[in-house]
C-alpha cells in the first residue's frame, strides 16, 4: 500500500490545548507528527492507504473527530511511496 505524505493544518486548538496529543493519538493520529509554529497547530502525517484522497479524508476524521475541537483548515500533500 502506498505511504502518503501530507500536512494537516488545525484551528480550533493551540498546542497549550490541554490534551491534545493524547486525543490525536486516541483517535488515530498515531502516524503524524505535532507541530507547531506560533500559536498555530499542524500535523505531519505519513500515511498508508489505497489513495491519497483516502489517506486525507480518514485524517481529517480522525482529527475532528478526537474532542479536543480541531477542525482541519487546509491541506498541503505530496506522494511519498
């Protein structure tokens, strides 16, 4: 399966938020880096799945979905494997 590299960027968070790389990984974020520039929070990921679309989209699931109120604001990719 191809490895995808893209980057996440998240508002709704800071990397001050209580919880927060705990509740990335909870929800499945286990494949991305935290990263952080200012107050902004984004997330690196290297992922495996059947589609670039694919990868993103489950991505974006999980972040929003970890109840720490992220909400993915932009995408930026490039095919790694």
């Amino acid at each position: 399966m191809p490895l995808y590299n893209f980057t996440l960027m998240l508002s709704g968070v800071t990397y001050e938020t209580e919880g927060l790389e705990d509740a990335l990984y909870r929800s499945g974020c286990d494949d991305a880096l935290i990263c952080a520039f200012g107050r902004s929070v984004y997330l690196d990921f290297d992922r495996e799945a059947e589609s670039l679309d694919a990868a993103i989209a489950s991505a974006i699931e999980h972040v929003e979905s970890a109840g720490i109120g992220a909400v993915v604001e932009s995408v930026d990719s490039a095919l790694v494997g």
